[in-house]
C-alpha cells in the first residue's frame, strides 16, 4: 500500500491484500517488519501534510467548481462501499442529515450485509413466531406490524419533529422507526421491544450496518452528517429502570392498533383486574413534560376527555373554563394506505395525536366538573398521578369525590383496514358459528 491522490482534493491510504510483493515482504521476516512499518508511517505522514499545503493553495480556485453543498452532492455517487479505507485526516464539511432517498439506499446495503430482505426477515420465526412465546406476566401475546417509511415520514411532519428533539418508539421491532428518525432528522432516537429476537436484529444487523456504512460515506465524500443517537433497549414497559428513558422524549410512537394492547390484553389474562399495556403507556405519556406528543392507532379512552371537551362541558355546567381542566389535547390524522405492513394499499388509517398541555404546574392536572362541589367552582386542580409507584390514572375528585368520566370505546367493525386474508377467515369462523347455531335449533 501507499499514498495515492484518487480524485480532486482526495488522499488515502489503500491497503492491498492481493499485492505479491507486499506479501512476500512481510513474509521474508520478522524483525524488518516493526522498522518498515514505522518508516512507512514517518514518510505517509510527510507526505500528507505537502499534499495538504499544496491543496490549501488550490482550496479558492478548485471551490468554484465544486458542486453545490447539499446531501443530494454528497452522496450522489453510487454507493459502492463496501472497502474500508482510512484517510488522512483533514477538517470536513458539516452536512444535515440524510435524504430519505438515501436512508433508503443504506437500507437496501444493510439488507445484502444480512443476506437478507425486510419482508423475508418479518416472515421468519424470529420475528414472526415470536408473537406466541411471550412469558411476560403483564403481556402474554405480542404483535407485529412495522411502520413504513413513508408513514415514518408523515409522523414526523405531523408532530413537527426536530433534531433538538428526541423520538421513542415503543415496541421498535427490527429499529427500523428509531432508525429513519436519526438519520432523517438528525434527533436523538430510542427504542424499546420486549421479543429479544427482534431487538437483536435491529441491534446486531441494522444498527450496526447503517453505522458502519454512514462512517464509511462520511471518509468518502469528507463530510459529517447530522445524524442523531440511536439508543435501543429489551425490557418491560413495568420496569422501573426504564421509567426515565420513557418519558424524557418529545414524540412517542405507539402502534396499539385494533386494540391489541387494551381490552384484548386482559382476554389473554385469568385477571382482569389486572392494567392494561394501554395504561401502563397512558401513564407513561402523563408523565412527559409539556408540550410532548404522542402518536398511536387506537385511543387512549383512559386518559379521559381532553381540554376542550373539559372546557366546553365546564361551560355548559356554568363554571369558568382553565388550562388545568385537562392535560391533554387530541387530534385525529390519516395517513395513505399501505402505511403499515397490514394495512391495504388503497385504505387510509387513522392515527391520534396527543399533546401534553402547558398548565399552572409540570405536573399533569385535572379539574372536578361537578358544578355542586367548591374546588370545581375555585378551580382547584388535581393531580393525575397521585402516587409514584402507581399505574391507573386519578379520575376521581379528591373533595367531593365525583368520577371524571371519559370515552367508551366503540363496539363498530374495524377490520375494513386489514388484509383480505384475515377479513375473511373471521367471516368464515363467524358464518360456520351461526351455521352450527341453526342446525341446533332445527
């Protein structure tokens, strides 16, 4: 190997594993090796700071025809890369983060890294099968429905993510979610998934590849990208160790469609005292500062009413309306089909948007709308999490005890999003019921 000036302004060493005579010299002897390689080192590093004076000259002249400083002139060579190179080190241009385009190209690299593509891997049984091995007390079934890129994007545009902030994925699967926020928008990004399997994936094969590839774009083109921390973790949402890395985000996804982690998590339990991993998230999102979002599939009825709804109803009742009548704000947004892995192309899906409301206190606080009672007449706020160590949310008046009351969930058929597959297996287990229902009473 040697110092070889490979396009403008460029210098690197290549090492070549195919060279005979490179290979024949290290082979002759031992002890010649420890003073060439020094000697090598001495005249490289000589030889990199003339080439670097001789450039600086040329810096004004070669710079006018340098194309335009962008991502999209960066990265606009084919991503051939997978050689390692080490180049002398020199000041490199800051550059945002990276186009969606061209995630979507190291993505593609990450997959032939693991011989393997996405839909594949999703399929296989250390994804798929792992929905049915669960040992968790508070969880005895799991599921899994990925997030595509193009939804990722809308989300991000809808909660008005920045790369001051930071995103959290609740169930990251293969980290695919927290991944595309890094390097996208440049925040910090986090995750956590309770299947193992899938968590090792995105750690051990995704993580990794999209880190290696980055390092070896950014040596390439001599620019740093914006792009922000990935952190990922396997554990519970009960677990008190990751109670802070939960709720000091300022955009929360949570994929809880059809109700899988509400009502129908108490269907896989002999107790149905027990909270649902619906309440477990609520808390989580009460517990986040002001002016945080959350994004989910399915609502959150335990939370209660929101601010308007709380004003409004205060109104009627001829109280005066307060920022402390509820925590949160809710908004309803659709995005295009095929935004998740079991959705149709052509149906659209809903998603709420939760807003933690700024109030006379950073912690959460509702108002009594009783109209009898004196701390709903003199506004006296209360708090939602009366305890730390608490799970359900307070939605009782501390004064004169009247029960907040809040939505009921809808009884309507939501299988209109589903793939055909499962639409119609259910119309065939519910027409063989009624057929068997008919032969009886004949």
């Amino acid at each position: 190997g040697g110092l070889v000036a490979t396009g403008r302004n460029r210098t690197k060493y290549s090492v070549s594993s195919t060279s005979s005579s490179s290979s024949a010299s290290s082979s002759a002897s031992a002890s010649a090796s420890a003073p060439a390689s020094s000697a090598s080192s001495a005249s490289a590093s000589s030889l990199g700071q003339a080439w670097n004076q001789q450039m600086s000259c040329n810096n004004s002249k070669s710079k006018k025809n340098e194309p335009a400083s962008s991502v999209e002139a960066s990265t606009s060579k084919p991503l051939q890369i997978d050689e390692f190179e080490t180049f002398v080190d020199r000041p490199k241009m800051m550059m945002g983060p990276l186009t969606f385009q061209h995630f979507n190209e190291l993505w593609s690299i990450a997959e032939r890294h693991i011989h393997i593509d996405t839909e594949a891997l999703e399929n296989s049984p250390a994804v798929k099968n792992a929905n049915n091995k669960l040992g968790n007390k508070e969880q005895k079934s799991a599921q899994y429905g990925r997030t595509t890129p193009p939804a990722l994007q809308k989300i991000a545009e809808i909660t008005n993510l920045t790369s001051d902030q930071i995103f959290l994925d609740i169930g990251h699967g293969i980290g695919n979610a927290p991944l595309q926020m890094a390097y996208t928008i440049g925040c910090k990004a986090r995750g956590i998934e309770l299947v193992e399997s899938r968590h090792h994936i995105a750690v051990n094969c995704f993580k990794y590849n999209l880190e290696r590839q980055l390092m070896i774009i950014q040596e390439r083109d001599d620019m740093v990208h914006q792009v922000g921390e990935v952190e990922l973790r396997v554990g519970t949402l009960s677990d008190k160790q990751h109670f802070d890395f939960l709720t000091s985000v300022d955009v929360t996804l949570y994929n809880n469609a059809h109700g899988v982690f509400g009502h129908k998590t108490q269907k896989n339990t002999s107790d149905l005292t027990r909270p649902t991993l619906d309440a477990y998230v609520a808390k989580i999102f009460v517990s986040m500062k002001s002016g945080s979002k959350m994004v989910t599939l399915d609502p959150l009825l335990c939370l209660g009413r929101t601010l308007s709804e709380e004003n409004a109803m205060r109104t009627q009742r001829g109280l005066e309306e307060s920022l402390d009548a509820s925590f949160f704000e809710c908004t309803e947004h659709w995005l295009d089909g095929g935004s998740f892995t079991w959705s149709l192309p052509d149906s659209r899906v809903k998603v709420y948007v939760y807003t933690r409301v700024f109030q006379s206190s950073d912690r959460a606080l509702f108002l009594c709308s009783n109209p009898k009672c004196d701390a709903a007449k003199s506004c006296m706020p209360i708090a939602v999490l009366q305890a730390d160590d608490g799970v359900l949310l307070n939605k009782d008046c501390i004064y004169c005890c009247t029960q907040q009351k809040g939505h009921v969930r809808s009884t309507r058929n939501k299988t209109s999003n589903i793939r055909p597959v499962v639409a119609r297996n259910r119309g065939a287990r519910n027409s063989t019921k009624l057929s068997g229902k008919r032969k009886q009473r004949n």
